[in-house]
C-alpha cells in the first residue's frame, strides 16, 4: 500500500521537501 498512499500525499509531500 505503499505506492497508493505515496501517489495520495505526493501533492502535499512533495512541495514540503522541495
């Protein structure tokens, strides 16, 4: 289930680490 929720908080994930 990795991969699911990776795509589902990878909007809100990314732009943090960024």
């Amino acid at each position: 289930f990795y991969v699911v929720a990776e795509s589902s908080i990878s909007w809100r994930t990314e732009p943090l680490m960024l």
